[in-house]
C-alpha cells in the first residue's frame, strides 16, 4: 500500500470536513436560511454529488473492469447496488432525523433531536470520504483516466456541496435555543467522518486490484443512494418551489465541467 495517496486522501478529506466547518461557521450570523435558500443549495450539492458518481467513479470503473476482461455492467452494476444497499442498512439500523423532519428513523432511541441530526449528515458524509479516498487510491492502479487532478476535482466538489450541509446542522440547532457555539460544534462533527472513510476507501483499494471497478460502483452507488434519499427531497419544500431542481441541473454542470475540462 502506497502511504502517499493516503495522505492525499486525507488531506483532501480534511478540506472537505474544513468546507463543512464553514457552512457550520454560518450559525454566527444567520439564525434561520430561507427554504428557498437551502432548496437551492441542497439541489446543488445533489448535482454535484450525481455527477461525481457517473464521471469521476462510474465511468473509470467500466474503462478498468474492460481492460482486465470483466464483464463491465454486471461487476459495476453489482458495486452500485451493493453500495446502496451498505447505505440503506445503516438508515434503517441507525438512528437519525432528516432534515426537515420531525420523526426520527432507524431503531427507537432516546437520543435528543441534535445528536440525531448530526447522526443523519454524519451517516450522509461516509461515502463521501470513502469516494475520495478509493479516486486517490485509483491512481496507483496506473489506470489512464486516474489522476491526481481528477481525484482533487472530486474532493472539491464534494467539499462544495458540504456547505450547506454544515449549515443545516448548525443554523436549525441554533434556532431551537442551542447556542451558537454548540451549534457550530454540532454541525462541523458531522464531517469528521469523511477522512476516517478516505482512509478505508484506499486501504480497500490498495487490496487487489482486480475488485477495484467493484469497489469504484460501490463508492458511486453509495453517494447515489444518499441523493435519492435525503439530498433531492430536501431540496424539494413543496410541489411549488423549483429551487431545488435549478439547484441539480446547476451542480451537475459544474460538476461536469470541471471533471470533464481540468480531469
């Protein structure tokens, strides 16, 4: 195992957990964001988070499993599902509270409304950090399309989308009392777990390579299922407000276009 790329990995995790500490950073000086506001920030980062997933892991993943003669679709195909389905356990088990919501899920627990915010964006953050760490990972396996640049791409793009996150812990904590200190405490602790999972994601990596377009998916299908299930709904307050989609086509294309233009 290359220790370089793990350092990579986590100082680019590292900025991202810093980018979250901003969006948190915003309880000083805003007590409540408009839902128009966070619909189009919440729309953003799902855009972005889309596009990571297809150019920066789901595309890569089907160049490497050609070039070692697997069969592309089923292998990545089964990594995406396999990622969802590792995200989706952990939302049923877990306990937390969506944004939003006044109901918690996962097993019944005593936890306050706080900790269970922070839990629902901590659980969100996991193959985020684990994306990032399997993109630097990536590099050593000489794959063309893994690159240095490309990988820094995706952990800026990831560390955009974790601004409003870090806002949405933080600013709704404050606005039910909570101080603004342990408001921002609450809302940038729910990004420390993104440079434990980059960690992870390049050890994994660094196993065998043979499994790495398996593993690729299994980043992308996790980021996915966490579009699907939190960032897109919460960008989406009523059949009326179209924020949250103007937020999703916007990302997307910048997403897009960084990875596409400097990747």
């Amino acid at each position: 195992m290359d220790f370089y790329y793990v350092k990579l990995a986590l100082i680019a995790t590292l900025f991202t957990w810093f980018v979250t500490a901003l969006g948190a950073a915003m309880v000083f000086f805003f007590k409540k964001v408009s839902n128009k506001i966070m619909s189009l920030m919440f729309g953003f980062g799902a855009g972005v988070m889309i596009a990571a997933s297809f150019f920066s892991l789901i595309l890569p993943s089907i160049e490497l499993a050609e070039e070692i003669n697997q069969i592309s679709y089923l292998v990545v195909g089964a990594g995406v599902l396999a990622g969802g389905f590792f995200i989706f356990i952990i939302d049923v088990f877990m306990p937390h509270m969506h944004i939003n919501h006044n109901t918690p899920e996962g097993i019944s627990s005593s936890w306050s409304r706080k900790i269970l915010l922070v839990l629902a964006i901590t659980l969100h953050n996991i193959p985020e950090g684990l994306a990032i760490g399997v993109a630097f990972g990536t590099i050593a396996s000489g794959l063309s399309s893994a690159t240095i640049v490309s990988a820094w791409i995706l952990a800026i793009g990831i560390g955009l989308q974790n601004f409003p996150e870090g806002m949405a812990v933080s600013v709704p904590l404050r606005s039910e009392g909570i101080s603004r200190k342990k408001a921002f405490f609450y809302g940038q602790a729910s990004g420390i777990v993104e440079p434990i999972s980059a960690v992870i994601g390049v050890i994994l990596v660094s196993i065998v390579r043979p499994i790495l377009p398996f593993i690729l998916g299994f980043a992308a299908g996790a980021m996915i299922y966490v579009v699907a299930e939190e960032l897109i709904p919460s960008g989406k307050t009523s059949k009326e407000d179209k924020f949250g989609t103007v937020g999703v086509m916007i990302g997307f294309v910048i997403m897009m276009v960084l990875d596409i233009a400097l990747g």
